[in-house]
C-alpha cells in the first residue's frame, strides 16, 4: 500500500481531457485536508441533500443517514467501513484517481469499492471530468449498504474479469450496462420515477433534468437494448432507462453474458438519442437543447 497518496487527475490537451491511470491503493490521508476541502464538501453535501428530496430514492437518502455522512467533514473511510462490513460485507478502498478496467473489476469482484481520496477544488463545483471525492463517496457509496444492489454490483465486477478476457466489444456493452444502471439510472416507485444513478446524484443539474426535463427519452430496462446503446460523456444524457426493482438487475445479471456478446456483435449499436420500435417508452424526449457531439 503507497504510503504517499498522489492526486492523479485526467490532462487537459488541445484535443480535449486524456485519460490518466492508476493503479495504487492508498491509506485515505484524512489528517490532511485542508479547510477549503472540507468546505466543498459541505457545500456540496447541502446542495445535493436539498436537490435530492423527493428525487432520489428513499433508500438511497436513508443509507446517507445509516452512515452518519453529514455536511461537517469529509467522511473517514474507516468509520464508514465499520458499517459497511456489517451491513453487506463490502469495503471502501481509497485509490489515487480512475483505474483501469481490470483492476477496477477485480476489485468490485472482491467486494471492495474504489473511492478517490481526493475532493475537486472550488472552481469544479458544478463539472469536474472525472470521478472524484464527493462523486464516489456521496454518489456511489449510500446503495452498497442495499444487499441485492450491493450483490449486483459484484456480479457486475464479475463480469466484467470475464469480458475483458472475451475482447473489446464485450467490455463495452458491458460498460454501457455500468453506465446506464450504475451512473445515471433510475428506479419506478410508488411516489413516481426516482434517482439511483450516482452520476446523477451527484450533479445539481442532472438530478433536476433527468426527471423534470421533456428533452432526453426515459425508457423502461431492457439489458440488451442497454448493452447496444451509445451514450453521451459531455453532456446531460439523452436516454435514462428506468428500472422496477434492484431485484430487476440482479436478475438481469445471473445469465452468462457470452451468448449475448455473441449475439450483439452481429448488430449495430444505436445513437444515444434513439427510440427503437421495441422500447417500452415512459416518455419520449422532444430533443429540445440537445446538443450534437460524438456518442461514446
């Protein structure tokens, strides 16, 4: 374990944000964050608590509140793995910034969910390009404490040994299944469509577009539907796809995925945007605003 944690971030280039990756496992260096750390995990921490009422999923809220996250410090992963572990058996491990697949895999394949241990600075507020302090803890952290999320999450984990070792095109439906389950889904329940998606849970703006805006298409969970269907890194999503259940997802992940890597790399992928004849439409988006770049 690195003794000396580094703040690996993305590099800004003529061509726009490259990638940069790490792979260390680091001892969160708590004793060592600055006043202004501190603060923009308050105010981020207020602003997304108050965003979120009646946005979020209850369960999600409540899981905040088993952890004792509040808005006074940034939390210390030993206190939050304290009841982590005697909730689901999972743990947080801190690590220096994005890892690579493989290494990210094995590590939710064991239970163990990476959060970055550092927090953005003041002026990225609103829009930091990578995963983060706040985005990983906030965001992705609260539904670990749910036993069927938190199985599903290392299914996902995995799956995801096994398609790195089948090839690229299978890693990416399965990334498109992280993305629009784990990052920026949502869940129907009996008060209406709610957020689970840490993406959006951690972003003011998404959590209000996603539900409130007529422009991007909700369509109700389909795997491979999912599994084909490109999405947008740069700006607010086009299509979110809306889950029954979390139960829904661990079952959709209990088959082995080769067939249908098979199966889909015979087909096309469809433009983030897109409605298919098939899709079980919740609302179709009017477009307004949509902003034309590349589909990942």
């Amino acid at each position: 374990m690195n003794t000396q944690p580094r703040r690996v971030e993305h590099q800004q280039t003529d061509r726009g944000y490259i990638p940069v990756y790490t792979t260390g496992v680091v001892e969160q260096p708590w004793a060592e964050y600055t006043r202004t750390d501190h603060e923009v995990w308050a105010q981020l921490f207020r602003r997304q608590r108050e965003t979120l009422k009646n946005r979020a999923t209850r369960e999600f809220l409540e899981n905040q509140e088993r952890f004792g996250m509040s808005a006074d410090a940034i939390p210390k992963f030993d206190d939050l793995n304290a009841v982590l572990k005697k909730g689901t058996g999972w743990e947080i491990v801190g690590v220096e910034g994005l890892l690579p697949d493989q290494v990210f895999f094995d590590h939710l394949a064991n239970r163990r969910f990476p959060v970055t241990w550092w927090i953005r600075k003041p002026e990225q507020l609103d829009y930091i390009s990578e995963p983060d302090l706040f985005h990983d803890l906030f965001g992705h952290v609260p539904l670990l404490l749910n036993p069927v999320f938190a199985d599903y999450i290392q299914a996902y984990g995995k799956g995801g040994v096994k398609a790195h070792g089948i090839g690229a095109d299978a890693l990416m439906n399965l990334t498109r299944l992280y993305w629009y389950t784990v990052e920026f889904g949502l869940i129907n329940t009996p008060q209406g469509l709610r957020i689970y998606g840490s993406g959006i849970v951690s972003s003011k703006g998404e959590s209000i577009y996603c539900l409130e805006s007529d422009a991007p298409n909700r369509i109700g969970f389909d795997l491979e539907r999912i599994m084909r269907t490109r999405y947008k890194i740069d700006t607010y999503q086009q299509t979110y796809f809306v889950i029954d259940s979390f139960e829904q997802l661990m079952e959709a992940t209990e088959p082995d995925f080769r067939p249908i890597y098979e199966r889909l790399a015979k087909l096309d992928s469809f433009p983030a945007g897109e409605i298919q004849p098939s899709d079980r439409v919740i609302h179709r988006g009017t477009r307004e605003g949509w902003i034309e770049t590349p589909d990942t």
